[in-house]
C-alpha cells in the first residue's frame, strides 16, 4: 500500500509532466512557425532580386527608374488583386461548408491555398515558356561587362 507522501510525489510528477509537454508543444508551435517564415524569407530572397535583373536589363540608364518604379508598383498591385482573390476563395468556401466555424475556417483555407498552389504552378510554367537562354546571356553579359561600385 502506498503511502501518502509517495501518492503526492506520483501526482506531482504526473503534473510536471503535463507541464513540461504542454510547454514543448508550443515551442515546437512556434518553431514550426520560424522554419515557415524563414522559408519565405529566403525564397522572396531568391526570387525578387532576379526578377527585378530581369525587368530591367537592357535599358538605357535614363529609362531604369521608371522600370523600377513600374516593376515595384505591379508587385504591389498584384499582391494585393492576390490577396483579394484568394481571400475571395477562402470565404466563399467557408461560407458553404457545414459543421462547426472552425472546419468551416479550415476548409476555406485549404481552397485558398490550394488556388495559391495551382497559380504557382502555372506562373512557373509561363516563365519556363517566356524565359529564352538569349535573356539570360543577356544579363550575365551586361553583368560581367559593368564593374560593381563599392
């Protein structure tokens, strides 16, 4: 038969535990959410700065502010019209689906991410059909032929 104090100790122990794991479940929560933030972080990295090499080169030198300017205002523009749209998605969907909010929340924003998957994948496929080895020699060319300033 167990005594008193060992029965304290065990339930003590018991609650530690529950401590402890509830405590690691958000640190890994949080985690989770710094591995996805960095992700982006890097793949915007990747991403903008050749895009904006592309959107530029071959310009005369008088001409690259307002292609600048032109590209930074569609990346705008057209990040908000996504946001709208995929927003647009996720409501519609969550409005039509039963059961409780939240699976209705949860299957709005699996349309909306879905839909932002499927865009992805069809911007990919146009720029692989637009982008011609001759752009790209081009670019490297008036890169290695302009010295950087420091």
């Amino acid at each position: 038969m167990e005594s008193t104090i060992d029965q304290e100790a065990t339930r003590t122990d018991q609650e530690m535990s529950a401590a402890v794991e509830a405590q690691m479940g958000k640190i890994i929560n949080e985690l989770g959410g710094a591995l996805g933030v960095l992700l982006t972080s890097l793949g915007m990295g990747a991403v903008f700065m050749p895009l904006t090499l592309i959107a530029t080169t071959g310009l005369a030198d008088e001409d690259q502010g307002l292609a600048s300017g032109l590209f930074n205002t569609s990346q705008q523009i057209g990040g908000a019209l996504g946001l709208a749209v995929l927003s647009t998605i996720a409501a519609s969907r969550s409005s039509s689906v039963g059961g409780s909010d939240a699976e209705a929340l949860v299957a709005g924003f699996h349309w909306a991410f879905a839909g932002g998957a499927i865009f992805i994948v069809a911007a990919l496929v146009v720029m692989l059909a637009m982008l011609r080895a001759r752009h790209v020699a081009r670019i490297e060319a008036e890169a290695v032929a302009q010295p950087v300033a420091v």
